[in-house]
C-alpha cells in the first residue's frame, strides 16, 4: 500500500454515466487487478475504484456514477490533486493464462480487463475478450480493446448492439483459461457456462479498502477472504456464490 | 524537558510513550498499517477483538459510509479465535512492537469472558481491555454493557483469573454509563474505556432499504466526539479509574480536548480507515499544539476542566 497525491488530466463522460479519468502521479508496483482508494472531498470513507490502466505514470481509471461519492468525482477539474491509496489487492495471475485466455467484462467489469490484455498482448498470447452491457449507450472501449490486437465480441441485453444477449451468448465452448469482473449475477452465469478454470474479480463494500477493518470479508471454500487484501481476484473454484 | 517525555502518561503503573493507542477492529494487528510508518511510534495498540471461537461475524455489507462525518459497521467480530491470536497474530505483534499492548476481548456469555481473558492471563499483553458492547446470550440478547448488575458481574469474574489491569470497554448505548461505570468500578475494574460505537442506522433510498445487511449498526466517526467528549467528562467526574477516551477523535486538538475531560490516553478509531497516516500525524503534531497551547506535559491537563 502507498498514499500518493495524484493530479487529474483529464475527467470526461464515456458512456452513460460512466466517466474515464487520468490522473498524473507515482504508479509504480501498480498490478493489473487491483485498485486505488480515492480521498473525495465532502466523503467520509474513501471510494475504491479499479485500475483501468498504467502508462508512463499516468493511472487511468473508469468509473461509474453510484452515488454522491462517484456524482462529486464526475465533477472534479482538471488541475485538481486527489490523495490516492495504490497497489492495493492481489491483481490477476498472468502465469496462468495459457496461450489464448478469455476475458469477460460487464459494466464497470470491463476497466480492469483493460491492463491485463494490454499485459497479455504484450507477452504474445492470442486474447479474446467479451464485453456485455445492458444497451448501445452504455458501452465503452470497444475499439480500445480491439486496438490492442484483441478478438472483441460485444454483447447487450437488448441487442441495440452486436451479439444480443448476455455474456453467456457469446461463449464457444473453448476450454480457455478465463478472467472475469462483472456483476454478481454475470458471474454466476459464467461460472455454470464455463466451469471454474479461471478467476473472478470480487466486488464488496469496503471500509479501509487495505485490510485493517474486515468489512469486506467474503466466505471461501478456504476459509473467510478480504476482497480488498487476499482479493479482490480470486480463483473461481474457491468461491461460494 | 526531553521531547518525548513530554507526551508520556502511564496507565495502571504501564508507562506509554504517549497517549496514543488505535482502536480495537479498525487496526487490524498493525501489519497493514507497518507497511506505512514505524508503528511503535505508537504509545500503545488495542488489537482487533478476539473471542473464545472464530467468528465469521456478520452478512454482507456490513461497512458503510454514514452521512460525511461517520460510518456505521456491524463486522460482528470477525476473527481467528482467542487460541489462534495467541499462537500466531499475538507473537507476530510482539516480534515488531515494543509498545504497550492492549487485548481486547469480547465474549456472549460471563464464561465466553473468563476462558478467554484466563488464557490471554498468560501471554505478554499489557492490559485487557473487557468489550461489554456484546449481547448476553443467557439474557435475552441484552448487552453485558446495558446494566450496572450485568457490566459488574463480567468485571469481577474477569478480575478473579488475571493479575493484567483490566479495562471495561463500556457502550454509550445506555441510559446512565455513570452507573455502569461506577458498577464497574466497584467490581474491580482498574481502568474503564469508552465509549464504543454509537447504536445507528441509515437507509438507501434508491434501494428502498438499510444500507447494512444487519439493518442497524455501531455509527463511528467525528460525528460522535462530542457525545463520547461527554460521556469521558461524565465518568471521569464520578469514579477514580484511568479512563481511555475513544469515539471520534481525528486530530491532535481532539487528544487534548479528550485528555482535558479525563482521559488518560486516547484511542483513534475510525479516522485510520480514511487517513492511514492519522495516528503518525497526531503523535507528531501534539508536541507544537502544546507549545501553542503552553501545555508542557500531557499529564499536566488530565481531566483539567474537572478541577475546582
């Protein structure tokens, strides 16, 4: 864990209320998977946010607009310096990817898929990835991923764009190692489409975000887990849905 | 006057390079919070509650933001068990802290207490600090902490297995904690601590209900310093014993706010969950606070406002 101070870039509109923003400050250690834990003004506790990606210090987070903590971020200039916690959680498990692993995103589950194909990419694997929204306009980084060399199948629930459907839709029965973030419901589906031969990003409310308070602690196969320290990626078999 | 004997206070013959000692629950054992600063520049550590078996504690979510100034949380005492802290988390403490330590320990039942404080009797721990927050299973559900007959009953049982001070952790959620402060006391207890969380609740309007799964929780934060300022001052005018003043306290203008009620050394809560620094900043701006405010030893103002 690291408290930095971080400058915004840039803080701009997506999708519906989805917002991107790049912050200028010290990335390093920062791993595909995990995320920061941003101070807001006016709020309480902090608001944890993935890591969508890391270049040349500059991090790059997407988020969504859930309430008043996420509404002020949407509003905040340029310029303006964010006391940011970095390299918190766990982060994906590249060594196990294989040679032509699946990524599956829905909703705010797409950011973090981002940093691990660009990864993947660069170590050579042939990645695929699928990306499920609800409706057209709420889908982002389509051309992003695809411009990474990635095999791009979009899906949304009521077909106003590409394949129409869930996530499941787009399967093709490979036995591909996987990686997933999503809602809770997505990833149970995935889980009984695909088997447990991958790993899931877990999303719970969190307290600290690094460890000290246990709010965030979800039941295991091995035991009770912190999703924001022994997570928030964990092996699929492990968990109890 | 050497800088750092001007923050020392001493509680029950224990000398603690200064007030400060983090919460129970919202610092784990220290190890996530070492990866930031030095933590024994901590005057003490109250680590996370323990009981007598693991507890996985509560349902999902049980953490949440209350309002801007506080948050609520029903973890329900999640932990390893009193046999695992000993064997591990306990020495893993000791082997890179030298301050004091504080055990705090919550229980279900008079004998859920005395098992659980007899074994931690035989272990390097400084103080045992009693959480009488918890409901009595034998009684209804009713808190230990709610009734003087109830908060005396765990004290004197807890006294007759240790020879560590014991410090009753008692709960504001009652109608007069003079009373179970003085029941306490004249139970044995050697010091009291207070207060705990605030019983609380908030609602998610989209969502249509409580923001925690356990509907109500124990609300946290600066939003409480003032009633816990209160209840310090309260109890510090009606007993004898060291009190630990605990409940909304994020800055060094707060330690003494809290000292000058009565306490002897103060717990910091809920602020090390959104500044991991907080306890650090404190210690280190209390010595220029107390030039400003010409206080040349902390324990020259201990319970200053209670002296006629």
């Amino acid at each position: 864990m690291k408290q930095r101070l971080f400058e915004i870039q840039s803080n701009e509109q997506i999708a519906k209320s989805v917002y991107r923003m790049q912050l200028c400050g010290d990335t390093a250690g920062i791993l595909p998977g995990q995320f920061v834990n941003i101070r807001v003004q006016g709020q309480f506790l902090r608001r944890p946010i993935s890591v969508c990606n890391i270049t040349d210090g500059i991090l790059t987070i997407i988020y969504k607009v859930v309430g008043v903590g996420t509404e002020a971020m949407s509003h905040l200039p340029i310029g303006t310096k964010l006391d940011i916690l970095t390299v918190l959680g766990n982060g994906y498990d590249l060594t196990k990817a294989g040679d032509a692993p699946l990524l599956v995103g829905g909703g705010v589950g797409v950011p973090p898929m981002y940093m691990l194909a660009r990864q993947l990419r660069e170590m050579g694997k042939a990645v695929r990835v699928i990306l499920g929204f609800n409706t057209k306009d709420e889908v982002f980084y389509e051309e992003e991923f695809r411009a990474l060399g990635c095999d791009v199948t979009v899906t949304t629930v009521d077909g106003s764009h590409g394949v129409k459907g869930f996530v499941t839709n787009a399967l093709d029965g490979q036995q591909s190692y996987y990686y997933t973030c999503g809602p809770l419901p997505m990833i149970k589906a995935l889980l009984q489409a695909a088997g447990t031969n991958g790993e899931v990003s877990m999303e719970e409310r969190m307290g600290c975000g690094f460890g000290a308070c246990i709010g965030c602690t979800i039941q295991t196969t091995q035991g009770p887990k912190r999703v924001c320290k022994e997570g928030p990626v964990f092996p699929a078999e492990i968990l109890i849905l | 006057m050497n800088m750092n004997n001007r923050l020392q206070i001493s509680l029950s013959g224990i000398t603690l390079a200064n007030p400060i000692i983090p919460a129970s629950g919202t610092y784990g054992f220290g190890d996530e919070f070492a990866e930031l600063y030095d933590i024994n520049c901590l005057g003490g550590i109250s680590f996370k509650g323990t009981t007598r078996e693991a507890r996985y504690g509560n349902p999902l979510p049980r953490i949440a933001e209350c309002g801007n100034y506080g948050m609520i949380n029903a973890v329900g005492l999640q932990n390893p068990g009193v046999e695992h802290v000993i064997a591990h988390e306990l020495p893993r403490l000791k082997s890179h802290y030298n301050g004091c330590i504080v055990a705090n320990v919550s229980g279900f039942s008079v004998q859920d207490y005395v098992e659980t404080c007899a074994l931690l009797d035989k272990e390097p721990i400084d103080i045992l600090e009693v959480n009488i927050s918890c409901p009595n299973v034998h009684n209804g559900g009713m808190a230990f902490g709610t009734s003087p007959e109830a908060a005396a009953e765990v004290t004197a049982a807890v006294k007759a297995v240790t020879t560590k001070p014991v410090y009753m952790k008692l709960s504001p959620n009652v109608t007069d904690i003079v009373a179970i402060a003085k029941a306490c006391e004249a139970a044995g207890a050697d010091g009291l601590c207070l207060i705990n969380t605030v019983l609380g609740m908030r609602i998610d309007i989209r969502r249509r209900r409580p923001v925690i799964a356990n509907r109500y929780g124990g609300y946290s934060g600066a939003g409480i310093f003032p009633l816990a300022l209160r209840m310090v001052n309260q109890v510090a005018r009606a007993t004898n014993l060291p009190i630990i003043g605990c409940g909304g306290v994020s800055s060094a203008e707060d330690v003494i706010e809290m000292m000058m009620a009565g306490a002897t050394a103060v717990e910091i809560g809920a602020a090390n969950l959104t500044n991991p620094m907080v306890a650090k900043e404190i210690i280190d701006r209390l010595p220029t606070l107390m030039d400003e405010l010409k206080i040349d030893k902390l324990t020259d103002i201990i319970g200053i406002v209670n002296h006629e």
